[in-house]
C-alpha cells in the first residue's frame, strides 16, 4: 500500500493547471509546424505562423496561449493500492485550480450556477473523472477545456443498421457545423459505443492522446485517417478562413455497446488543445 497525502495533488494540479495554459505538448505544437509547410493556401500559411508566433510569445512572456483558459477537466488514473491522507482528493483537485488560476493570473471562467451565472472567481469546481487501475501509480491529467469549440461539440444517437457510414457521417456534420467557431485547425476526439454518457467521456478523453499515436485497432486507425482526410478536404482552413489544414488529428475511442444502440459522441478542441499529464 502506498499512501499519498493529497498535497501532492494540490501542488500537482497548480503547476499543470499554469503549465497547460502557457505551454502546447510538443506533438501539437510540431503539428502546428507541419501544417504551416505543407498548407496550400498562402492566407492559410499566414494564420499558422501567426499562431505560431503566438506560441512562442505566450512562452516567453509566461502569459496564456489563449484569453479562454478554459474549465479545467481533470482525469485521475488511481491505482487500487493507493491510499490518501491529509483531507479530500476532489477538494485537493479544487484547491490545486484554485492556486494555479490566481497564481498563473489565468481567467476565471466558472459560473456557480448554470441559470444564475454568479462568477465563482476561482474558476473551480474543476470537472473531475476517476478510474482506478492496478498498482500503486497515480496518473493526472490537466486538459483546460475552452468553450468556443467545446460549444461545437455533439452526442448522435444512431442506430444499429447506420454503421459505419452513419457514424462517419455524424462526425462530418459535427466538423462542418463547427466551421470557424471552433477556432480550427481543430482536434477531433471521438467516441463511439458505450451509452449517452460514455461516448462523451471517450470523446474528451481522445482529445489527450499523443497526435502521431494512431488507435490499434485496424478500421479505427483506417476510419482516423479516413475522417481527417475528409475533413482537411472540407475547405473550411486555418481560422476558417479557407485552406487544407482544418485539422491536426481524429482521435477515435470505441467501447462495446447495446445491441440497440450505436452512440457516437465528437468533442472538438481548437488549436489550442491543452493538456498536460503526470505521473506521481
């Protein structure tokens, strides 16, 4: 048994919650690079090396990438043989936001009340998922989620006899619905099977997988490649604004699911997809 007091997790989650907004994973921000070498359209280009600059400045200056930073959705990946000391784990996660918005000077996004709208000025409570897991690891990932694209995101009830057409189908009207709105090159994350709520999880979820590390799955992998070349086909283009980058990457998740269903869920991130993961 392995006990960690949930300071850790406070001092974790600061950190992440600052790093993710100043900082791209090193997969995005090499994708960003490919993609302003290889667009075909000259204003295309343009926007990527300006969102490249913007990179580099937000770096430097220790400022965020983007105005929206976003809810912070939190994954914690537990392992069984864990055992916590010193308070509660979801009040640590809350706390760590709390610390990382106002020390990173990060825009406070969260309202306490879907209808009332009050401003809980901490940007918290986080959106927190657990999975416990063997062993004794504990696995945090940080993935401040904007809402320009988060708004563009969908759940499509399909049937069974839609396959997998239907399902390729809901994934390019969600893409072409979002348009510039989700502040393209977008990220697709995709979950498919499961139940209403599943789907969703697996969506956001695939949004954290490595941009080059394809699904193991021969037809995911196939309909990942299928999709992203469709999509980049689409014309819609860095800021929307027309050309052949409108994304870096479909990320596809499948579960097993009900005879009688065929749940498909799409989770856009703009080109900002911000995650950061640690190991404790």
């Amino acid at each position: 048994m392995r006990t960690i007091d949930v300071s850790e997790i406070v001092r974790n989650v600061r950190e992440m919650c600052i790093e993710a907004n100043h900082y791209l994973t090193c997969d995005m921000k090499e994708a960003l690079e490919e993609a302003s070498v290889q667009e075909k359209s000259p204003l295309g280009r343009r926007v990527l090396g300006q969102l490249l600059d913007n990179l580099d400045i937000a770096g430097e200056d220790r400022i965020p990438i983007c105005q929206d930073t976003g809810m912070a959705v939190v994954f914690l990946e537990i392992g069984q043989d864990v055992h916590f000391v010193g308070g509660s784990l979801e009040e640590a996660v809350n706390e760590g936001v709390r610390q990382g918005y106002a020390d990173g000077y990060l825009r406070k996004s969260v309202v306490r009340d879907p209808i009332e709208r009050e401003n809980t000025k901490d940007n918290t409570p986080a959106v927190i998922h657990y999975e416990v897991k063997p062993g004794e690891a504990v696995r945090i990932t940080v993935a401040p989620k904007g809402f320009g694209s988060e708004n563009m995101s969908r759940v499509f009830m399909l049937k069974p006899a839609d396959g997998i057409e239907g399902v390729k189908n809901a994934v390019l009207t969600a893409v072409r619905d979002a348009g510039p709105n989700a502040c393209p090159p977008m990220v697709v994350g995709v979950g498919i099977g499961g139940t209403f709520e599943k789907c969703a999880l697996m969506a956001k979820h695939a949004l954290t997988r490595p941009l080059k590390e394809r699904s193991p799955i021969p037809y995911v992998r196939e309909l990942e490649e299928e999709l992203l070349r469709k999509i980049n086909q689409s014309g819609i283009g860095p800021g929307g604004l027309g050309g052949t980058t409108t994304a870096l990457a479909v990320n596809i998740d499948t579960y097993p699911t009900h005879i009688a269903g065929l749940p498909v869920a799409v989770n856009i991130c703009c080109h900002v997809n911000r995650h950061l993961v640690r190991e404790i």
